[in-house]
C-alpha cells in the first residue's frame, strides 16, 4: 500500500505472495507440499536478491548527499 504525495517512493518489480501458507512454511518438513515449499523458497530467493540489488544501487543516493532533506523534505 501506498501515497503518492510527500514521499520518495521507488517501486520494486517483484512482489511476494503466500499462497496455502499451511502447506508451505511448517518447521516440519513431511507437512510442507515439496514442490510448493521449492518454487516459493526459489521465488523468495530470486525477490531477495533483486532487493538487494536495488538496496546497493540506490546506497549512493542516499549517502552521497544527492537528496536535499532541508529544501524539499516531503518528496513527490
């Protein structure tokens, strides 16, 4: 969820939803649907690294002092 006014909003082009949770993420394994718990631990896997990917290109722009805080404080 989401406001477009007075923030700086940059939006990822992956999303994570948990389907039949139940059958996905119990600690014991022999509940856990194998092919389910795979595609999404593959899933979360791919939507982690794409994460940090962004986190890591966008660390200049939050420090090298490039966004004006004082002067325009509320973005967008």
């Amino acid at each position: 969820m989401s406001s477009y006014k007075n923030n700086r909003l940059c939006w990822l082009p992956e999303q994570l939803i948990a389907r039949h949770v139940k059958s996905l993420c119990n600690d014991d394994n022999s509940q856990n649907d194998g092919s389910l718990h795979d595609a999404f631990s593959q899933r979360c896997d791919y939507a982690l690294e794409l994460l940090l990917a962004y986190a890591n290109a966008l660390k200049p722009i939050r420090d090298g002092g490039l966004i004006d805080h004082d002067t325009y404080m509320n973005g967008m």
